[in-house]
C-alpha cells in the first residue's frame, strides 16, 4: 500500500498508523481468517478425536473421554501450532515474503530482552485480575480445571514444557500479530477497531482449550472464564505490539518466559 492511499492520521487513530506489507496487500483477509479457521479447527478436531478413540476403545463414555481427552491439551497444543505454522509458511510462499518480515524491524537483543521486561511488567494487572477472576470463580485453594486435570506421564510433561511453550510462541502471536491484525488493518482503516476484533477473536479462541463437560453438557462457565482470563493479557500484549513499534520478538520472549514458567510449575508440582 502506498503513502498516497494509506489511510490519513486523524481523531480515533492509534499513533502507530497501520503499515501493512505486500504480503498484506496481496493476501488480504482470506489470509487471516484461514489462520483462525485453522486453529480452531484443530483444538475441536484433535481433542474430538482424543475422546473419539478413548470411546472406541471402550475406556469412557464420550463425556468422560472429552475430559480426559482435555487433560492432554497442553500436549497436543503442539499440533495446533504447527498446523498453523504450516499455514504462515504457505501464505508466505505464495506472497514471495519470508517469517522474518512478519517480526517487525530489526531487534537486537537488548532490545528484546529490554522489551520483555516492559511486557512482563505491564502484564501485572493482567495477573491480578486473572488471579481475582479464578478466586471468585473457583475460590482461593482451588486452581483452574485446565490446570488441574492435567495428569500425563512425565515425558509428556516434559514435552510440554520444553517444545509447546517454543512452539506457541512461533506460531500464535506471529499468526495474530504478524499476520491476521496489519490485513484487518489494510482491510477496514482503523487499527484501533481492528486491534479490536483480534483481542476478542483471539480470547474467544481460548473457549476451545479445553473443551469441558459437566452436568451432561459443555461447561459453558469455564469457556466464559477462559475468555475473560485471558482477555486483558492479549490487550496488553497487542498494546505492546504498537508501542514497542510494531516489534514482534519481546512480545513472544515475554509469552515464552510467561507460558513457559507456567508450563514448569505445573510439571514439577509447584501448583497443586
């Protein structure tokens, strides 16, 4: 998109004007919703499919498997990553551009760990309320059910802490940042309202990992939790995208230390 048609500076606009690639340009919005579809597709599919073979096999009734099934999510997390890795490389090929022009300028690395840090920093009254949300939902020695039903042998737990927190960060910002939010943006105009749409799409995405049953249907209630937890992480974290101009590598440095540390407690039992 060139200067001469890239939307003018004006009241309701972000300092950050949106600056989409040809990439962006060629692409357009067909791109970004192939990534969501994509990942959703994957977190129902794979755990569906979980539940399908435990009922085949006999081990559980369907609502039983679907739990069960659940408690591998941070496992099999792996694999929605890399469908959706598969997805980037391909609409990257087909565009003539490469991973890296989806990271922003270039950033060295004091640059990143310094952006880290911010991002870390400013991800605290994100913590408190996600802490105050799971308190009142689930009271103060009770932790989440995504959290608490995870029972897998240790080399799966070691899995999950050393190859899905990595692959997470490759996959899912770069797929909402790099590339769903600049073609919304050359789409509609604005970045604040497409900002917008990717923290509510991307927190809805959430709803799905994982899926639970309870009193004979899907527990909706920990669905609206998961979207309300994670709501203010990914409008800090998209935020940080534009103040950190347009920089993707602190944002996934401080996801990777964030999820990563997450990942471990739970290994090592420091969150019973």
């Amino acid at each position: 998109m060139t200067a001469t048609n890239r939307p003018a500076a004006g009241a309701g606009q972000p300092a950050v004007q949106p600056q989409p690639s040809a990439a962006t340009a060629s692409s357009g919005v067909g791109g970004a919703g192939l990534l969501v579809a994509t990942r959703v597709a994957l977190w129902l599919g794979v755990q569906l499919l979980l539940a399908g073979l435990l009922v085949l096999g006999g081990a559980a009734p369907f609502g039983q498997a679907l739990n069960e099934a659940a408690g591998w999510w941070m496992v099999y997390a792996a694999l929605v990553d890399l469908g959706t890795l598969g997805v980037i490389f391909w609409l990257l090929g087909r565009d003539g551009r490469s991973y890296r022009d989806l990271l922003g300028p270039p950033t060295g690395v004091w640059q990143v760990a310094l952006g880290a840090l911010g991002v870390l920093a400013a991800s605290v009254p994100a913590v408190v309320f996600s802490g105050e949300l799971t308190s009142a939902r689930y009271g103060e020695d009770t932790i989440p059910p995504m959290f608490a039903i995870l029972d897998v042998p240790p080399l799966a737990s070691i899995f999950s802490v050393l190859v899905v927190p990595l692959l997470a960060e490759l996959a899912e910002p770069v797929a909402y940042l790099g590339v769903v939010l600049p073609r919304l943006e050359a789409r509609l105009g604005s970045a604040w309202l497409a900002a917008t749409i990717v923290v509510l799409v991307w927190a809805a995405e959430h709803a799905l990992y994982p899926l639970l049953v309870s009193g004979g249907g899907l527990d909706l209630e920990f669905a609206a939790y998961r979207v309300g937890s994670v709501l203010p992480y990914l409008a800090i974290w998209t935020a940080a995208y534009y103040a950190l101009g347009r920089r993707l590598l602190p944002i996934m440095a401080a996801r990777w230390a964030f999820n990563g540390g997450t990942a471990a407690a739970l290994a090592l039992g420091l969150v019973e």
